[in-house]
C-alpha cells in the first residue's frame, strides 16, 4: 500500500528550511512550557510504558471521557490513548476500510482519511461544503450520498479547516444517516472546546453505537509535542481491533505524554486552561476580523469555532504563489496555502498561540505582500 502525501505535508516539507520571521495561520493554542508541570511530576517515574494498561494511564481515560462530557455514557474500557488524533483516525480507518470500500468525508476538511482511503482502494465519496453557504455541511446532500455500500463517514467538528460548528441536532441527523447505511461515523474533534457563538456539541461516541470520536490535547491546550489523543467507541471490538493494530505501529503510548496529559486535563487545572485558551483565541479573532475587514480584495466566513479559517485571495490570486511570495525577502511570513485543502484561492488563517505569535506582525507583512503583489505575475 502506497501513501500518496497530500498537498498539505507537501507545503511543510517544502518551507521547512524557511525560517520565517512571522506567522499567520497559527492552528493550536499557546503552547505551555515543561516548568508548568515540574511541581506535579515525579522525579522517579520510569521511562519504561506504563505497566499498568495498554489502553493508557486510567486515569487520563478517565478525563479523557469527562472532558468529552460521556463519563455517563461510556467507560474507560471505551477509550484507547493514541499518539495524537492523527493516530486514532489511522488506526480507524485502516482497520475498517478495506479495497472497494466506500468511505464519505466532506470537502473542505482534514485529508488524512481521503489519503489514507485511496491508498487502500476504498472508494472516496465527497459532500461539498461551500463558501456562500457559510461553510456549512449540506445535510441533505451527505443523505443523498450515503449508500448502501458506504463503510465509513468521517468528518470533523468543529470543522477543520472553515471552524464550522455542528451542533446536537445536526450530528443527530448525521447519525441517523449513518445508521440507516449501517456505517461507522468517525467525527474527529480536535478543537472542541473552542466554540465562540454555541455551546460544545456532544461526541459521536455517546449518541451512535457505531459512532467514533477521536481527539487529543495538541490543539485547544497547545500540548502538540506531546502527541497524546485518543480513541472512543463503544464497540468493544473496534477498540480491541486498534489495540491490536497499535501493537504493531506504535506499540505503546510514550509515558511522559500520558504523564503530562494526565496532569494537563484533572478537573483542577483543564476549566483554566480552557479558559485561558478561548480568551487568547477570542482576542486574536476579533484582531482578525478587524483586520480582513480593512483588506480591499480579502474575505473570510468567520469560524464559528476552533483557531482557523479560510480566508479567500482577491480575485486572480493563486494561494500557492502567494503563499511562496510571502515566504521569501522581505516578508519573510508563512502561512498555508488553500491548496492544502482543495482551495486554490484562499488562504488558511489562524489565531492560535496567544500573545507570543505577535499575529499584528504577521498581519501587517500579509497586507503589504498583498499591495505588492504584481500585476500580471503567473496565477
């Protein structure tokens, strides 16, 4: 099986060697610093795996459900700890799709499951999510798309990359759609816990026997560098299932990440953290909004939650041109190119990373590229 890269690992790998000087696009929040946890952190804790379950440390399972709001209706036997959400989606997708599988996921959104799909041989059927329409997800036509053959719905909520939100009556059609096909329905929620006009809408885990909802702490609590997600469903065979295929990727959790994790979502320190998390991203969105609003040419749907969106390039500009002649002398900025996610002319904008990512920098060097820009130059 051949893994094709997407476009958006493509673009890292590309400017990797950049060293830009600002950046416009930040996707997780702040990251904190190890001496934030010292004073909870064992000195004799063993490098070796835990010892204790290969599904992960108990009790991070444990906040794992409570902050997904399903300690009611799942146990910690429904929840395996993964290296990150990248890792729960892998481990989903692979064991449920085989060749000629059809798999439905929507467009713009994550591409892990569509590379990961075609380079199985599953058949990928993709539901539109369009601009005019606020970004939102076409119920009906996700209705009319799902079939008899459909093996898998994978979406994400809050949305990645638009911050489109679902809310529970949403998400309950979605699982009445996935239920009269019989499918899995993966929601993978990276950002939940970063709304900025609704409440957090409930996980897929709890409402669909079938459902599946996969997250981590890299993005709403910045611990990217830890790699710690997880995995939850009811399906006992289904978590088994990955347990098993884990074994034969990652084997085990790494135990400072679990460790870490652990102490980050305790119910004494995850409502702060949170907290501080969406008051960082509230000021950097309004910052953002303030500031496309003055962008002759530059629009966006402003996301309804998580850290990023997608901001649409006046008229003839292509997003990887653009995004390579803002990486270069004298702006010397990265952002993401809409290409990334099938988006040619947008742009993906972030407001992630609190204070220190000195997003009015950024800001200033993306509009002065943007007046710069040259007349005639290859779109």
């Amino acid at each position: 099986m051949k893994v094709k890269i997407h476009r958006l690992f493509e673009y890292l790998l590309e400017t990797t060697q950049a060293a830009p000087e600002a950046i416009v696009g930040f996707s997780l929040s702040g990251a904190p610093v190890l001496g934030d946890y010292l004073a909870e952190l064992d000195p004799n804790q063993s490098l070796d795996w835990n010892n204790r379950d290969f599904r992960g440390l108990p009790e991070l399972r444990n906040h794992v459900l409570a902050q997904a709001g399903l300690d009611r209706l799942c146990t910690p036997q429904d929840v395996l700890i993964t290296a990150g959400a990248a890792e729960a989606n892998y481990l989903s997708v692979m064991q449920l799709l085989q060749p000629g599988d059809e798999i439905v996921i929507e467009t713009p959104g994550w591409p892990q499951a569509e590379v990961l799909a075609r380079a199985i041989g599953a058949e990928v059927v993709k539901v539109t999510r369009r601009e005019a329409d606020g970004w939102r997800l076409p119920l009906d036509q996700m209705a009319d798309a799902v079939s008899s053959k459909t093996k898998l719905i994978f979406i994400s909520n809050p949305n990645n990359p638009t911050g489109d939100l679902l809310g529970r009556s949403d998400l309950e059609e979605l699982v009445r759609i996935a239920e009269r096909a019989g499918a899995w329905l993966l929601v993978d929620e990276v950002y939940a816990g970063l709304e900025w006009d609704a409440p957090r809408a409930p996980s897929v885990a709890g409402l669909y026997a079938r459902g599946i909802t996969t997250g981590s702490v890299s993005k709403a609590l910045g611990l990217q560098g830890l790699r710690t997600g997880w995995l939850i469903c009811r399906d006992a065979d289904l978590v088994m299932d990955a347990v098993i295929r884990r074994e034969n990727s990652s084997e085990i959790m790494n135990i400072m990440g679990e460790v870490i994790a652990e102490i980050a979502l305790r119910p004494d320190r995850y409502p702060q953290a949170m907290q501080k998390a969406r008051r960082e991203g509230a000021a950097n969105l309004a910052e953002m909004n303030t500031w496309i609003a003055g962008q002759e040419g530059l629009s966006w749907v402003a996301p309804r939650a998580g850290l990023i969106g997608l901001g649409r390039l006046p008229e003839g500009i292509d997003s990887d041109a653009f995004a390579k002649f803002l990486l270069a002398d004298p702006y010397r900025t990265f952002l993401l190119p809409g290409s990334a996610y099938g988006q040619p002319g947008h742009i993906r904008l972030g407001v992630g990373g609190g204070a220190s990512v000195n997003l009015s920098k950024g800001l200033e060097r993306v509009a002065l590229a943007l007046k710069d820009w040259p007349v005639g130059k290859l779109r």
